[in-house]
C-alpha cells in the first residue's frame, strides 16, 4: 500500500519536470540577441548625408555669391565714403547704410532658409539610415539595436559598420538608378 501512495507522486513530479523542459529549453534558446549602433558616426559618415550637403550647397550658392558681391560692393563705398569731398559724403553715407541694411537681411534671411532646408533635409536622410538600420536589423534576427550614445558597447554587437555598408550600396543604387532615368 505504501508503494502505490509514492506513485502518483512520482508520477506528478515526472510529468512536471516533462511540462517544465520545454520552458527551459526555450529560455536557453531564445536569449536576445543585441546590437548597437553609432548614430553620429552614420550622420557623419553615410553618403546621403553628404549628398544631401552637397545639395544644399548647390541650392544656395547663387544666392551666396550675391551676398558676397554686395559684400564687395559695400566695402568698395565706404572706401569711397572716406575718400569722397564733404559734400559726397552724406549721399554715399545713405548708399551704405541702404546697402550694410540690405546685406544684414539677406544674410538673416539666407541663414533661416538654409537652417530650416538643412533640417528638413536631415530628417529625410535620418529617416532613411533608421530604415536601414531596422531593415538590416530584421533581416540578421535582432530583438534590439541600442543606438549611441550608450555608456558601453562591445566591438561584437556594433553593427554601425554593416549599416554603413548598406547605406553606401542604397546611395551607389539611387545614383544608378538617377543616371538611368534621368529627369
């Protein structure tokens, strides 16, 4: 009678330890794999960001080398101003005045624009680095990427250098793909 009291213990603590391996093994299994990712350096370094510099400074030259010729122009009259008889003096004064006026608005104004299309024209390429990164991300199995800064990060999970790589063929693709249908 004592025999068959233990077995069902017996059997209750197998199915158990049945029931748990299954956990286990997939606690084992299933550790997260993480990486890390160097945000600056992708900004610094990816060739979108520096087409889209290079882009702005295409967009904004003209209006650059405007500013810069009024620039000449201005110092041109104030070497005329002190040059210039006492009765020239006042109508060059009003020139320059017009012109330092001018040139202050303008610059005030180049400066807002080209802040306000830098910024626009960095959140469409971070936007595209964050899609890389996810992309890579997803296809390589990762549960998290940390992106910087972080106070510690092993060489192992840095994966900044594949999604600089990635981002350099999607840069060399859509330059190949702009040649092709130009427009």
């Amino acid at each position: 009678m004592i025999r068959s009291a233990r077995r069902p213990h017996f059997f209750c603590a197998l199915l158990s330890l049945l029931a748990l391996l299954p956990a286990l093994v997939f606690a084992q299994s299933a550790a997260p794999k993480l990486g890390y990712v160097d945000v600056k350096r992708l900004l610094d370094n990816a060739p979108q960001m520096a087409e889209s510099r290079s882009k702005l400074e295409r967009e904004f030259a003209a209006r650059d080398v405007a500013l810069k010729a009024d620039e000449t122009k201005l110092a041109s009259l104030r070497q005329r101003q002190e040059a210039a008889a006492a009765g020239d003096v006042d109508a060059i004064k009003r020139e320059v005045d017009a012109l330092e006026r001018n040139i202050k608005r303008t610059r005030e104004d180049l400066r807002g624009e080209l802040n306000s299309r830098a910024g626009a024209e960095r959140d469409r390429v971070w936007q595209k680095i964050n899609n890389s990164v996810i992309e890579y991300a997803r296809e390589q199995g990762y549960d998290l990427i940390l992106p910087s800064p972080v106070i510690y990060a092993s060489s192992r999970i840095d994966i900044t250098e594949q999604v600089l790589e990635r981002l350099k063929r999607e840069a060399q693709s859509d330059a190949n793909r702009a040649k092709s249908n130009p427009p």
